[in-house]
C-alpha cells in the first residue's frame, strides 16, 4: 500500500494528552507509545500528580499541572494544551479519558492547522452510576464534542453500543480492545516468601483501587458477612478517596504494589476476583488470564465480555450475594488448571498488544492516508 510505506518513511509526531495516567490508563498509553517511539517523536501532556513513575520519567512527558478537576483546573489545562498543540504541531493528537476529551479538545478551536484527533474516553463517563440528568448531559457533551473528532475508539462492545445509542457518528467509532504484552515474568522468590499465601486454601486475589467504583467496599462486606474455612482472601492496591472501609482481619492486604511487581501477585494467586460496579473493558481480567488464572466477575459494564462461562470463569449479580457464595462453594470441584488454560488462550487470540497496536497503526494510516495519495 502506498501510505504503509509513506508512514515507514516520515517521523509523524504523536501528542498523547490525559489528565490522569495510572493503572490500567497507564498500560495502555506505555504500550502503544513504546510502539510508537520505534519510528515516530511521541509526548505526552499529563498531570504528574495523578501519574505513575513510568508515565512520568519517559522521554516527552510534560507536566500538564497544576491541574484538578475544577472549572479554573480545566481553563488551566485548556490553555496549555493548546500551547503545546501549536508549539509541537503534532500529526495526531491522541487525547484519553472524559475531563481531558473535553478540554484538549477545545483547545484545538480555531487553530489554522489542526492535528487528526483521535479520542478514547477508557470508559463512558454516561455509563457510569448517577442520576438519568448527570448521565444525559455526559452524553449530550460526547455527542457534541465528537464532531470536533476524526476517529473515537470504543474499547469493548458494551462501549460502542452505547455510544451508538446515545446518537455518536458510526463512521467514527473503532472498536479497539486494550491489549498487553504476552510476555510473562518468571517467579520472584524474595517476592513471594515476603507474602503470605496459603497452600491449603485457595488464594483469590482483588487487584485494583481501593473504591466504590471497582466495588471493594462490596466485597469487603460480603467476605464479613459470608466467612469460609476454604479461601485465603488477598487484596492489592490502593484508596484514592477519602473513605473509611473496614477490612476483615482475615483479609491480606498487601497494599499498593509497583506494576511490576502485579505479576508475582498474579503468579502465586488462584484466581482473580473483580466486583466492578462499572468497567469500560477490564485490563485486570486479561491480565489474569494472560498468567492462566480464572476470573470471577461481576456482570457490569463491559466484563461480561471476556468471561464465557466456565471456560475462563464465572460471572455473578452484585445484587445477589447468594450467586458469588456458590461459585465460591462450587470452586473446590473444578479444573481450575484446565479454565486457566482456557483464559490463557483467549488472551493470546485476542488481547495481545501485537493486535491492539497493529489495529492503532492501521486507523492512523487511514487517517493521515489523505496527505500521501
């Protein structure tokens, strides 16, 4: 094709801008800009407040602070956004999350020469909890913005029915899954003998914040009210609001861990459990399954997606505690090798960062296709 091999030849500038880079938001921006950086000049425009050391100690990270999630922040963060689009002049403007769809792409009003902008809200704000107003003026705010949009990326079906429904351009929807390196870390054994884990119950792992939208406070109390001889519970990561959640004392908390460090978390763990209220795709699932783990997810947002049941795990109502008692009761009859395994080929067929990013190059290709023919 004749852009494949114009884009091999030019050095496309790439401007990446969030207002917050961390967890799963993190993975996705360090993968596709390692991709990025082997032929192309990438920067990314973010908080360091709200980002983690490896978003912010790579090269052509700039700091988007002081920023929060005020009117004042966000004029703020308009403004130098748009100082560094006409200063850096960048050939794609990647913009991530809902605040930073807003105002990065305000910020791109009345410029002679614009950037493509590509847009990936990582999770419909208008899908979110909330009242039917708040939801709807979410809504009302993409659906305007995305004319301002050359290509918005939907990262699970769930997301781009919706934003179908709530009436954003087909032509501009590409649903691209996340995808994560299939490379494995081997077993730390300094890591390992530093946690506790049982080898005579089985050891479910949460993975995640600490807060009500990955449901910890749910699963705090369902473990209180529904105790068991038979599961070692663990829990990793950390609070971002200001909330007082009581933690069972049977619980292990091994607070917030490196990202690095999640895969020896993952090795020694049985299964992974993720009670989300809402999830826009679900980074913590793949990542179980990438180290063969089964997972246990609620039925929310986009999870259902990447569960088949009892092939790679089990789906539960968060309205029902009686449906997770019997899957955890159901656990000690079944292959968990074997649904593992199944995960584990699921991930490889379709969640690879080899896929995700081929997808990207592809869609940046079509986009800039017009200043090569």
């Amino acid at each position: 094709m004749v852009y494949e091999n114009a884009l091999r030849i030019k050095k496309m500038t790439i401007l990446h801008i969030t207002d917050w880079a961390n967890g799963g938001l993190a993975t996705y921006l360090e993968v596709i800009c390692n991709d990025q950086n082997k032929s192309h000049k990438v920067y990314i425009l973010a908080s360091e407040d709200t980002s983690e050391d490896r978003i912010r100690k790579r090269d052509g990270f700039m700091s988007l602070d002081p920023y929060e999630r005020t009117i004042r922040g966000m004029w703020h963060a308009l403004k130098l956004s748009r100082k560094h689009i006409q200063t850096i002049k960048p050939d794609i403007l990647y913009i991530h999350s809902s605040f930073a769809g807003v105002f990065a792409r305000l910020a791109t009003l009345g410029l002679a020469t614009k950037p493509k902008i590509i847009y990936c809200a990582h999770g419909w704000s208008f899908l979110m909890q909330g009242s039917p107003l708040k939801k709807w003026i979410y809504a009302w705010i993409e659906k305007t913005l995305s004319s301002m949009t050359d290509a918005i990326i939907t990262i699970s079906e769930n997301e781009h029915r919706a934003a179908l429904k709530v009436g954003i351009d087909r032509n501009k929807l590409h649903k691209i899954s996340h995808g994560i390196s299939a490379v494995c870390e081997k077993p730390d054994p300094n890591f390992l003998n530093s946690n506790t884990f049982s080898d005579q119950k089985l050891n479910i792992l949460f993975l995640g914040r600490y807060d009500y939208s990955k449901g910890f406070d749910w699963l705090m109390e369902f473990i209180i009210n529904n105790p068991t001889d038979s599961i070692c519970w663990h829990i990793a990561g950390k609070a971002i609001v200001d909330q007082e959640i009581t933690i069972p004392k049977e619980v292990i908390n091994h607070g917030w861990v490196s990202y690095a460090q999640i895969p020896q978390l993952l090795l020694r763990c049985d299964i992974v459990i993720i009670p989300s209220r809402w999830e826009g795709f679900g980074l913590t699932a793949i990542e179980a399954m990438k180290y063969t783990k089964p997972i246990i997810t609620s039925r929310n947002g986009a999870l259902p997606e990447l569960v088949n049941a009892e092939r790679n795990g089990w789906l539960f109502d968060m309205s029902n505690d009686n449906e997770l008692s019997n899957i955890l009761q159901s656990l000690q009859t079944k292959n968990l090798n074997a649904i593992g395994k199944e995960g584990y080929d699921i991930f490889m067929k379709n969640y690879t960062e080899v896929r995700m990013t081929e997808a990207l190059n592809s869609l940046i290709s079509t986009l800039l296709s017009t200043k090569y023919n």
